[in-house]
C-alpha cells in the first residue's frame, strides 16, 4: 500500500482511480476526485481555437471560469477532441454518471480528458470505470490518482504547500500530467489543484489567473498549444480559517501558497518536457512592458536553434540575440546584455570576452540560466524551456497511428 | 573548366570568386558579382531586429530598398553580425575596395556576409580576396560564385528563366544559400539574382517585394529568423526591352518571371533545411484575409510536433488542426476542412473516414501537401517548409564554439 498523499491532503478531498481500458497498458486511465461539500472551483483552459470537448463542457457549466463543484472525474489514453456533438455528450455523461454517484447534478462535475486527438471515447469502458473508480474513493490512493491522469509522464509530478492563514492551517496541493505523448496527439497538460481554504470561488478565480501567469502560462516545451490544457482548483473551506477576501493580507498569503504549487507543477512539467535533459530559465528584464518581456521571453524559449545549442551546451549568444531580435518585442541591440549562468557574455551590441570554461561548466547542469536585459524599460517575465534533443524527434515522428 | 551559367547569363553581368581563407574549408569564400553598367538595383533584408553590419550598409546606401548598383561582394564564413561600429567599417570598407576594383564609388556596392554571429571579419583575407576576385571576373565562373556564398548548404541552388517581352528575350538569373550551418550561427539567407531587363529602380524593387511575399517570405525551415538575410537584384537593361512600367502587361510577364525565380530559390532552400527529408507546402484558402491565411499556415509550417509527424510518415491531423486553433488566425473547426495528397481527412469538426494507404503512401514521397479550407472567407496563403529530424538536432547541438 501506498503512502504518499497529495491531492487528499487537504481536508475534505478523496480520490479513485482504476484501469477501465482506455490506455493499452495496464495503467490506471480514470480517475475521481471528490469533495466532501460544494466547493469554490475555478479552471483555466487552453486559448486554442479548437478544444476538446471536455474544455467545452467547462465552458458551459462555469462560463466565467469559477463556481461550485462537487468533483473531477478525469480520464487518460483519449482526449475527447474534435468528436464533434457526440464527444461532447460523451463528456456530459461521464459528468453526469459521475455526479450520480457523488450525490450532485452533472453541472457540479468538471471533466478532463487527455491522450489521442479524434477518437471517440470507449464510453462502456467508461461508464464501469467510473462507477469502479467511485467505490474506491474511501481508500484515497494519491499515487494511483495521480497515475490515473499520466499518458507517457516519465514521472509523477505533484506539490503541497502548507502555510498558516487566518490562524488555521492551509493546505494546497496539486498534482499534474505533462508532455508525454502516448499516442499522436498533442501534448495536453492537466493540473488539478485542492485545498482546504475557505474562500469564495471568484477569489479563487482571481488567486488562479494570478498564479497560472508565471507558472502554466510562462512554459514551453515545443510552442504547440494544447487542445486540452486544463487547470482547475477546488477549495473544501475545511480548514476552517476565516473566508479569504480578496485584497487582504491573509488572501496575498493564499496567493503565495497558490503561485507556489502552480510554479513547482509547471516547473516539473518542463523537466518531464519530450526529451529533455535540461531545464531552461530565460529571465527577460528592462523591457517596454511585461507583456512584452513575456514575447522576448517566449521567442527565446521557443527557438529550435536556441534549444539545440543548449542540448549542446554550447555558450550560442548569437542565437539568442536573433530571437529577442525576431520577436514583436521592442530589442535594441545597443542596449541589450545576455547573461548565461550570471556571466555577462553580449554587451553593447556585440559579444565580450568571458570565461568561457565556467560558462561551459554551468551548460553542462541540469538548470541553465540565461538573462536578457533589454535596457529600455521595467517589464519583466521569467519564461520556463528545456532542451531540444533527437529524442524528442524519436517521440514524435517514430509513432504510427 | 565549367560550363554552369546562371547569375551571368543575363547580358551585362560579370562574377568571380576565390577561397581566401575565411571559411576553414577550401571551397570559395568571396565572391563579386559585376554589372558593365549602372544597374537598377532592389534589396529586401531581414525583418529582425539585431541585425548583421551588411544589412545596415544596405539600408544606408539604399534607405527606399531601391537605386542605382554596380555590383555586390558577398562573403562567407563569417556574418559580421553584432561586431560594432568597427563591423559596420569593415563592411564599408569592403565596398569601398570592391568600388575602386570596378570602377565606381562605395555607394554603388551592395555587401552580404553569412556565417558565424559576434565575430571581427578578418579583413586582410577579406581585401586580399577581394583583389582575387576582382581580377577573375572575366572568367565569370559562376559555379564558383555560386559556391562563394554558400556555408554548409548540401547542395548548389539556382534558378533562370527566359522569356520574351516587349520584343526582346529578358534573361532573369538567381542564386542562393540556404540553411546550412558551419558555425553556431543563424541560418542565413542570401539571394541574389541578375536580369537583363530594362526597368527602373522603383518598378523593381515593387516587383521584388511582390515575388518575395508568395517565396522567401513564405518559407521557413525552423521558425528562427536570421540577422542576415538578404535578396538582392540588379537589372542590367542589356536586354534592349522598351523599359518596364508597372502596371503594364510587359511588366505583368517580367513580375512572373521574377517571382518564378524567387520561388524556385526559395523552394530550393527548404529541400536543402538542415536535416530536412521532405519538402512539405501548407496551402490554406478560406481564410477571413490573406495576412490571416499566412498566420494559419506559418503556424502550422512551424509546429515541431507537426513536422516531426511528417517525418515519420504519420497523417496526424490532430497536430494540423491543434496548430491552426493555437494561432492569431481565426479558424472555427466545424468549418475547417484539412487534405493531405488531396484526400480529405478531417471535416466538420472531426475526422472522416480516409483511405489510410494512400495517404501514407503520399507521405512516404519526397513532397507533401497539405491543404486547409478554413471557410471563412476568401483569403489564401501558401508556406513551405521542411519536416524535423534527427540530423537537425545534430547539426545544431553537436558544435561547439
């Protein structure tokens, strides 16, 4: 019997989950997680025009993002996208078998579905694994819960946070499948968030689009936007602290807490990113404006031959002053610095002597560090990449559907 | 002795080339394109912000894009890209020498580096080669020119067509580098491209900019946009033609001709990627506007799990549609059709029943199609690009600065 427990860990919260068949292995592919009341719930969703019909289902049942939600119930091995108007009854009946069983209406169930894109779901598999997967919330195994959202995930990614808030414990923590792929289809990431706060759900809403900004949305594996991304956060209010309100010293400290785990799950996600072997930090500062920090930021984290130079590790400036040069983001290159591991290497638009062998040294790690200071303002974004390798070729292009 | 023509075909033109020694290997280094007479010249440079000191000489003698040319000295081996004020003399100074060689002032000399980022050209070797090749343009060895400018292209890329107008047979010749790497720079790209067309300045530099929009700026091999890149024209008159108008039905036949050349040279970029296997075109129509229809087919000409897809083999519509959905162009997926050779995949928000063999088999060939029918409205594009493989990974992470 497992021990690890994460997303149970705050009060109020039990999870199941089994192998119905979806997936070809024997791996737990669906998975409940259920709170014991009416939650606050918020969810953030891929910004990509065509989305699953899970996303859709969100859509409809929280069309502002927030609400109340009695549970998740989660499936792997198929992603429910582009099924058309069947797919999205398919994800409406796995919602309401699954509030069936809960004791709530369909509407306070979110579902998420990750793996092959156009494939309808095998709905009988379904329908007796979540009704399997409802009997064994009692047991509350994390571990096979967390299996239960993995498609290829070389390893489990979850965080917990605990702090004191309003003079009781808080507990957030999270669990997270990312950018394997088992199956020709995007790498669709999932994050499922609990605590045991109280707070009202459009704070909670709030707290989420602030912590997924620098988090969910600051990753980049590959630059291809996901069908199916979904993070969703849901708040038990078991661990009896006074309701957070927005603004207040006590709700900035759920933030922290919040922020936290998003940054450690979307961290992992990288570190777990098709084939790396590195995770990359590319710290943008001095630009117009954060938003376009974020631009420069991103076209660095995005560029294949950026990324090939630091599978490499190869000190290749020149690559990164021709992506921040590419990028819609305002780039003087008079004024830019590039750093690599903190050693200045780029100054006054062209490159400076520099100890080339600690600089080689600190390529050589598992966490590189470039800094880009644009020197033309005070917007800043910290951008998340890995490395680009010949195995992220092997994953993607070695596979028939 | 070689008999290949191409750049000099046109009537006025001249070429010469020599290894000098900034390109380690043996093959040529320089090389200096001549025209007999004051030729109407057309340049367009890179869009990138941080750019090399050869495209800010450009942009100092030609600020409109147009004007008045004898010839151009193009280097490779080195880019001379974020070298400084003292890049920017040296690139001077190279046209300044070429000038005194041909007999005119260092305005009237386009200059074009490719190679290494960050790195002084070494100028004596430079002049010396210079010198070299000036005396060798009587030779007009254009194999030799061709290979002047090339860095780790795989192949010698060029592209002539003839064509009667206004009663006289204009010749329109190109050459041009494409992605390969001797450094751990970006990927360059040069054209350059001779016609004994009469026409003025203006007139071609309008036709240019037209030619480019449907080929070099509808080409991409890894989404980097280089410092460096560069076309350039020049137009002789030798041909005796009445002098093209725009607007006029000879100037209509010169702009196919013009634009056939740029695209059968861009076209030969993409074949010879770094590490490309395919060549692969994304024709979307049905889209709100043609600048929308270029946004959906980059997007989806960029997508790495895309052309990993094409890579292997794989009719993968899941990444063509999750591609177009992440991009700025609006695409609604009940209205979206997607073909791969021709057979339709995916329509009305699914995917359709196909012919598996045939589509495999179309993928299995030296060149795919993909088409996307947005159905939104009438505007089209049609990119090119490579599939990602392996030997990219290689050429980009195994070099060492």
């Amino acid at each position: 019997m497992t021990t690890i427990r994460h997303i149970t860990l705050p009060g109020g919260f039990s999870a199941g989950a089994v192998h119905c068949g979806i997936k070809s292995t024997s791996q737990e592919d669906l998975t409940i997680l259920a709170c014991d009341v009416d939650a606050s719930a918020a969810v953030l969703t891929t910004t990509n025009q065509v989305v699953g019909a899970p996303v859709l289902w969100l859509r409809c049942i929280l069309p502002r993002g927030y609400g109340k939600a009695r549970g998740v119930v989660v499936n792997s091995g198929c992603s429910n996208v582009c099924t058309g108007a069947r797919g999205l009854a398919d994800a409406e009946a796995m919602a309401s078998l699954t509030g069936r069983l809960l004791g709530c209406q369909a509407e306070k169930v979110l579902v998420a579905s990750t793996g092959i894109i156009g494939h309808r779901l095998p709905m009988d598999k379904v329908r007796a694994g979540i009704a399997a997967a409802a009997a064994r919330l009692g047991q509350s195994d994390d571990a096979a819960a967390l299996r239960g959202i993995m498609t290829t995930d070389t390893r489990e990614k979850s965080a917990v946070v605990q702090t004191r808030i309003g003079g009781a414990t808080v507990t957030v923590a999270g669990i997270v499948k990312g950018s394997g792929m088992i199956a020709p289809s995007m790498a669709t990431m999932i994050a499922l968030i609990t605590t045991d706060a109280a707070i009202a759900p459009a704070d909670l809403h709030k707290a989420l689009v602030r912590a997924g900004r620098r988090s969910f949305n600051a990753v980049t594996v590959d630059s291809d936007t996901s069908t199916s991304d979904t993070v969703a956060v849901l708040a038990s209010g078991a661990a009896g602290n006074k309701p957070l309100k927005g603004g207040s010293a006590d709700y900035g400290k759920f933030q922290s807490a919040l922020s936290e785990v998003c940054y450690e799950l979307a961290r992992s996600v990288v570190v777990d990113g098709e084939g790396a072997t590195k995770l990359v930090e590319i710290a943008v500062c001095g630009a117009r404006s954060d938003a376009e920090a974020k631009i420069a930021a991103k076209s660095v984290a995005d560029s294949p031959l950026f990324k090939c130079a630091i599978h490499g590790g190869d000190p290749n400036w020149g690559r990164i002053a021709a992506a921040l040069g590419k990028s819609a983001a305002k780039v003087d290159p008079d004024k830019l610095k590039i750093k690599i591991g903190g050693v200045t290497i780029f100054a006054r638009g062209t490159g400076r002597k520099f100890d080339l062998a600690k600089v080689e040294a600190h390529l050589a790690g598992k966490e590189v560090k470039v800094a880009c200071d644009l020197g033309l303002g005070k917007g800043g974004f910290t951008a998340l990449t890995c490395d680009l390798s010949r195995e992220y070729i092997t994953i993607n292009a070695d596979y028939h559907t």
